[in-house]
C-alpha cells in the first residue's frame, strides 16, 4: 500500500510535530482543497452548490465553534442558535450602516466578535457552575437572544415586517451575498471562510491555548492546581466558541436563506448542531465537517432512497424515521464509539498504514 511511513524520517521536534507530518495526509488535503476551489464550482450544479454544499460548509463552522468549546474545553452548551443570531443580526446592521468603500467580509467579522463578547458575558457562569446546570444557562442565552432580535427594531433598522432580506455585496465585481449573488461566487465565498477558520482551530488546538482548553476538560481542579487560569481558559473559549458560531450565522443569512429571521436560529439549530459534534467527533477538527455532513445530508437521503425502491412514503412518516435515525445514531455513536466518525476514519487509516499485517 502506498500509505506507509517507512523511510520517512523527522530530524527535528518541528517536523515531528508539524500539522500533517505524513506526507500522504499533506497531499490529500491539498487535492481536497485544489479540487473544492477549482473543481467544484465548474462542475456543480445549482442545486448541488446551493441546496448541499453550502448549508454543510456554513454548519461546519458552527460546529467548529461548538465543538472549541464542548469537545475541546469541557464546557456544555445549548446556545449555539442564539450565538449565530447574535452574528446574523450585527452583521446586517453593520453592513447596511458602513462606508461602501469597506470590504464585504468586515460585517461578517464584526458580528462574529459582536457573539464573542455576548458569548463571555454567558460564559460567566461557567465558573461557579458545569454540566448540565451549564446547558441550562446556555439555554437562557439561546432564548433571550432570540426574543431581542425580535422586540429591538434597531438590529433590523426598523424594518416594518422586521424580516429583512440580507444586503448584496460585491468582491472585484461580482456579488457574494444576497439573492443578486450566483451560486459559484457564494460557494466560493464561503469556503475562503472553511479554509480559514479551519486551520485557525486546527492550530489552535494544538497550541497552548488549546493544552489548556483540554487540560480544564479532563480535571479542572488539577489544571488550576499546575497553573493554568480556569477564568481565562473558559472565557477565552467562550469567544472564540461564539465568534465562529456568529461567522456562520452571517454568513447562513447572507449566502444561504439571502434573509435575516429568527426562526433560522431557534432552539433546533442548537440541538442540530450539538447532534453534529456528538456524532462527528467530540474534540476532532475533521470530525465537525463529518457531522455537519451526515446530520443534513441524512434526511435529504431518507427522501430520496425510498423511490430509488419504488417506495411511495408519507411525508410524515419520513420525517418521523428522520427522529429515528437521528436517536440511534446519537446512541449508537456514544455507546460503540464515542469519538464520532472522527475515530472511525482514523481507525481506518491507521490499518491501511498496517495493511495486511494484523493490527
């Protein structure tokens, strides 16, 4: 098998210790990225670039965001949709207030540290409280959040049905955002966004940042004790956590749903993308793109595979095996593996560098 490290050798710490130290993992990821950045938008089609790829992407970044502070830190929360509120909503008041001669991504990243900020204000009690006392307070985020977008005007600018369609912007010509944009420029768009972020997390995490987020998720009381500051550690995860989290929602409303509303963000979306973590991978970079992968593609499959069989079901009965499925794969993934999709592909690869020799 051509997926071997033998002869391959580290000569420094560095290289030991490089993000993908295997040269095969370095030259897959680099096909994936060439092949998502030039590929993709030739060959995709409307549907595929809007329907598909672009709520994966956009969800991917809420479960990066989620999965900083959840799999990484320890720390539990149902906010998740209030925070890309905080995003979506800040974002439209920036863009429809700025200079023209701004960029179109200072929105986007203002209502993603517009989160952060909201997001250490609820992170507060996370000091004094964990667990499920923790996802309780999340869960008043996610509800109070909600209900001020919805009775301060301000954030919509006073738009009478208080609904307001998300402004067009244009990079070198050609527009990203709003309904004006075409699908290969939104597309485009937001994956310079995936990359991005990605690679922040990824690096992030295997920083001293991320040792100390881990170091609080396996025995706080014994990371304070070897110096680490829990109020930092936490906060410090709370912000990032929401600030990617707001990103997606701006994003979710300026290249996706082209509108600003708040059902887009009620309390589902944070239990969607709790579910995408937890059968991705809890604490795994890829395993937030796996998730977000297999939570929205799995009900467009349900639709789909019964007329590959010449089965004619009832729309509720295949959105009741939608719950279905959703609940076994949730027990599923915590009973037999609990790191998700993440350690399953990891497993595999790991026997292909051991192929045909028993593991």
């Amino acid at each position: 098998m051509f997926y071997r490290e033998a002869g391959q050798f580290k000569t420094s710490y560095a290289a030991d210790q490089q993000l993908l130290p295997i040269p095969m993992d370095r030259v897959f990821v680099i096909a994936v990225v060439l092949i998502a950045i030039f590929v993709v938008p030739v060959v995709g089609s409307q549907y595929w670039l809007e329907s598909i790829l672009l709520p994966v992407l956009i969800l991917s970044i809420a479960a990066l965001g989620l999965n900083i502070l959840t799999g990484y830190c320890g720390q539990l929360s149902l906010g998740t949709g209030g925070f890309m509120a905080a995003g979506a909503y800040m974002s439209y008041k920036i863009a429809t207030n700025m200079p023209e001669f701004m960029p179109v991504w200072v929105p986007i990243l203002g209502g993603g540290l517009f989160a952060a900020s909201i997001g250490v204000i609820f992170g507060l009690p996370s000091l004094r409280i964990k667990g499920f006392y923790l996802a309780v307070a999340t869960l008043a985020a996610q509800f109070f959040l909600l209900w001020l977008f919805q009775k301060v005007p301000w954030f919509v600018n006073y738009s009478i049905s208080g609904v307001p369609s998300a402004p067009p912007e244009t990079i070198l010509g050609f527009y990203v955002t709003g309904a004006s944009a075409s699908p290969e420029a939104k597309y485009l768009f937001v994956l310079a966004f995936v990359i991005v972020l990605a690679l922040l997390a990824r690096n992030m995490v295997r920083s001293r940042i991320g040792r100390s987020w881990m170091a609080i998720r396996d025995m706080d009381i014994a990371a304070e004790l070897i110096g680490i500051k829990p109020l930092q550690t936490k906060l410090t995860a709370f912000a990032i956590s929401s600030f990617y989290c707001g990103v997606a929602g701006a994003l979710w409303s300026f290249c996706y749903i082209n509108t600003v509303e708040p059902t887009a963000f009620d309390i589902e979306r944070s239990f969607q993308v709790l579910f995408m973590i937890i059968v991705g991978g809890l604490g795994s970079v890829l395993g937030s793109f796996f998730g977000a992968a297999f939570i929205f593609l799995l009900p467009i499959l349900l639709n789909n595979v019964p007329g590959w069989f010449g089965l004619q079901l009832a729309t509720d009965v295949v959105s009741h095996l939608e719950f279905m499925v959703f609940g076994a794969a949730i027990i599923f993934f915590l009973i037999v593996e609990p790191h998700g999709l993440a350690r399953l592909w990891q497993i595999a690869k790991e026997k292909l560098r051991l192929w045909p020799f028993p593991h």
